[in-house]
C-alpha cells in the first residue's frame, strides 16, 4: 500500500517519534511509505537518519523553498492588514494535494491536530482514506472547554487513540465520530547498550543506585520535582550511593543544570541522540509530569521495554501502563490538591525501590512480561488493520 504518514515536525516529541518509528516499521513490511513534515523547519536532522531509512520518503514546504517563503511573506501582510485568509495553509494544501497524486497516495495517516486540519479536507475531496492518530492534543482540547476541532475528525473513516484515556474522552464528549480504536505506541529499544558501558561512561559506580528520567525539556514533565525528591534520599538512606541521570535537551534544562551544578550525584546529559544507552543504565525511570492529558507518554513505555520500574504521576494515560493486567510495572503518586507531585511522596517510593529488593523485582518482573504489546512489530501490526478497514470503508462507500 502506498502510504502517507504526516506529523507536525520531524523533532522530539511522543507523537513524531511514533511517526517515524511507524513509518520505518511500515516500510519494513512492504508497504511504499511517504512522510510529510507539516513544519518544514522543524527537523533533527541526526533524529531522522536514525529512525527513518533512505527508502522512506521525506517531503514538506522545504521542496518549493519560493512557494513557502511567498506564502510566508503574504500571511505576514495579512495579518498585518487584519486579513483572515491562510496563505500558507492553502499553498501547503495544494503541494500536500500534488504529493498525494504524484505519489499514488491510497492512504493517510495524520499524527497532529494541526495535519488533522491540513489533511482531512484534501483527502475527502480526493477520495482518499484518511485514518487520525490522537496522540493527547484533543483531550488537552477538551479540558480547555474547546471542542472547535470536531470538523477534521468527522472526516475520517477511522481514529486511533494512543491510549484508553484518550478514546473514552473522545467518546464521552463528542457524538457522531467515526469508529475509535486504541493502539498502544510501540518502541524502539537498542539492546546492544549496557549498564556498565553507560555507568563507565558517566563515571557511576557499579554499586550506585541509579534512577533516571529520559523525556522532553518542558518543565510540565516533573524535573524540578525528580531532583527535588533525589535530593531527599540521603537523609532517608544513609550512605548508599546514588544517582540522578537526567536525559534532555532544552533551555529550561540548561537552567536547572545551571542551579543544581554543586550536586555532583545529579548529571544531565544534554539532548543526546541515544536515549536508550543512558536508559541502559537506569535502575529505575521516573515520570513525575503535572501534564494533565499526558496521552501515553514514550519513556514510561521505554522504561518498560527495557525491564525497569517505573515511579509516575497518576495522570491521563499513565496508569494504564504501569498496571497492566500482568501486575504492577511501577508505583503511581497522585498529584497534590493544585495537581503537582509532592517530593516528599516521590521521594517515599523511590526509598521503597532501593531497600525492598522483592517489590524492586516484582515490578521489574511485570515490566518484562508486559513489554511484548508495546513492540513497533505489534504496533505497526495494529496500524496495518485499521488502514485496512478504512481503505474497505472508502470502496465501499463509492460502491453505493
């Protein structure tokens, strides 16, 4: 099948880095994959020669560099004019609308509220089956009071949501969508990399303790809160070494490295293209986030993947990974009466990690067994049969 997959940007973030592991995953199995970036400025270069092989196409604005600079410029005056009209939307709709037909496009896959609006009336127009992947942003919508957005969903033949979360919300708030299905993300875990090689890199002894936290830069993810509570674990544990291995990349980021640069038992990597060789090392992962339509974020599921405990907020999707139906695969701390995590409560479940060697076990026990649903094979296996059923919704419609 010939498919479009279409994202925001090709950077961090849960929802690209899905897109493109999907993408690659997608292309391993067969099927002719096209990947358009809806920010043509937006790119990690070394990010996508890492998760997308050459055979994956690229395209965005970025092909018609005069077209994008026009279409820029005009939205400028516009606005400055107090004009409505979306220039660069419409130019970027009649190069996605070329794209389609150029690359005998039979299906599209849309990862972000923004390519939602983009594509959806391009590909109703052309007949084409338009799947939308939610990966969170709706439900943020929702708690927002918004629900202006509905128009692009309506317009797909199927919805797949990252998480229960997501779907229940979508179906308790709007009427008249298309049929939902949850497919979990799949990732993608180096296995060649090792706790010793990570350890010896960092200069982490063999016998420290090591939590960790790998996500994006924004502070809404807990940072402040994991050093808070790490920085509690000595009076709580005496002389057992311990570290804090934080993996990130941002100017929020810079500053807390900055404030916290006197604690040499707190290291920060720096954005690094090779989380999961720090992830290697971790004993635990942590996710203390206040994002309050945290969708189904990736870390929990790489901390998993990778056999490791997980200690997370109980927000959004989140515990839907950490209790499984095989047993738990972390501890949840509930967010405080202004919904923030409360250190004093992360810092009582990473104790409990380090001194109770059994539930340590258990739980990391569970995160292995559990792992096999949230593969890229079992994803991209998903994937594939709701693409199917939105391509036989389509024939059949025009059969009528």
């Amino acid at each position: 099948m010939n498919i479009l997959i279409s994202t925001w940007s090709l950077q961090v973030g849960g929802g690209e880095i899905l897109a493109m592991n999907l993408a690659a995953s997608l292309d391993q199995l067969g099927h002719r994959v096209t990947v358009f970036n809806q920010r043509a400025e937006l790119v990690d270069e070394a990010l996508v020669k890492r998760l997308l092989p050459p055979s994956v196409r690229v395209v965005s604005m970025a092909d018609c560099p005069r077209q994008n600079y026009w279409a820029y410029k005009l939205n400028a005056l516009g606005q400055h004019l107090g004009l409505r009209y979306p220039f660069h939307k419409r130019a970027q709709q009649a190069y996605f609308r070329k794209c389609l037909k150029l690359y005998q496009i039979e299906l599209v896959n849309s990862h972000a509220t923004f390519s939602d609006e983009m594509c959806a009336p391009v590909a109703a127009a052309m007949g084409i089956p338009l799947v939308i992947t939610e990966h969170g942003d709706y439900s943020q919508f929702l708690l927002e009071g918004r629900q202006d957005f509905v128009g692009p969903l309506r317009q797909a033949q199927r919805i797949i949501t990252v998480s229960e979360y997501c779907r229940r919300n979508l179906h308790a708030a709007i009427e008249g969508l298309p049929p939902m299905q949850t497919v979990y993300n799949g990732v993608v875990v180096n296995k060649s990399y090792t706790a010793m090689a990570m350890r010896g890199q960092l200069g982490i002894p063999a016998e420290a303790f090591v939590f960790g936290m790998v996500a994006r830069g924004v502070e809404k993810k807990g940072w402040r809160y994991a050093i808070e509570a790490f920085r509690q674990l000595p009076q709580l544990l005496g002389n057992r070494p311990l570290r804090l291995v934080l993996v990130g990349g941002s100017e929020f980021l810079q500053q807390l490295r900055a404030e916290f640069a006197h604690e040499s038992n707190i290291i920060f990597t720096g954005q690094v293209p090779n989380p999961d060789f720090y992830l290697a090392g971790f004993d635990v992962g942590l996710l203390p986030t206040y994002f309050q339509a945290e969708a189904l974020p990736l870390a929990v599921i790489e901390y998993m993947v990778a056999g490791k405990p997980t200690i997370a907020s109980r927000v959004g999707g989140v515990p839907e990974l950490l209790q499984p139906a095989v047993g738990p695969t972390g501890q949840l701390i509930d967010l405080d009466a202004e919904r923030r995590p409360v250190p004093a409560e992360l810092a009582a479940a990473m104790r409990r990690y380090v001194i109770d060697n059994d539930l340590y076990t258990t739980h990391a026990g569970h995160a292995e067994q559990a792992r096999g649903q949230f593969t890229m094979a079992t994803c991209a296996a998903q994937y594939e049969k709701v693409y199917a059923q939105a391509a036989a919704q389509v024939v059949m419609a025009r059969g009528q």
